[in-house]
C-alpha cells in the first residue's frame, strides 16, 4: 500500500473511532473498559500518523 494510501485509511480510522468513543459516551451506562480500549485504539493510530507525516 503506498503512503499517502496508506495515511488516509489511518485518519479513516481515528474518525471512527472518536465516533464509536462518542457513542459509548453518550449512551446511558458507557462501559468504562470498552471506552479504555478505544482510547488506547485511537492513541495508538494518532502515534502511527504522526510518524507517517514526519
């Protein structure tokens, strides 16, 4: 997959993610450790990203 490809579908990702982390949020009883889990998720494609664009 080439790069620019490659980026793109990460910050794909990130969106989804923050949308999903948004959902659990607001949903009456968010559960604590899905919203644990898609923070580390979307931590770990931020860090990804950043080094695709150094």
């Amino acid at each position: 997959m080439n790069t620019p490809a490659h980026l793109e579908t990460l910050i794909e990702k990130h969106h989804s993610l923050q949308e999903a982390i948004d959902d659990e949020i607001h949903r009456p009883m968010p559960d604590s450790v899905r919203l644990t889990q898609l923070k580390r998720e979307k931590l770990k494609l931020k860090e990804e990203i950043t080094r695709f664009e150094q």
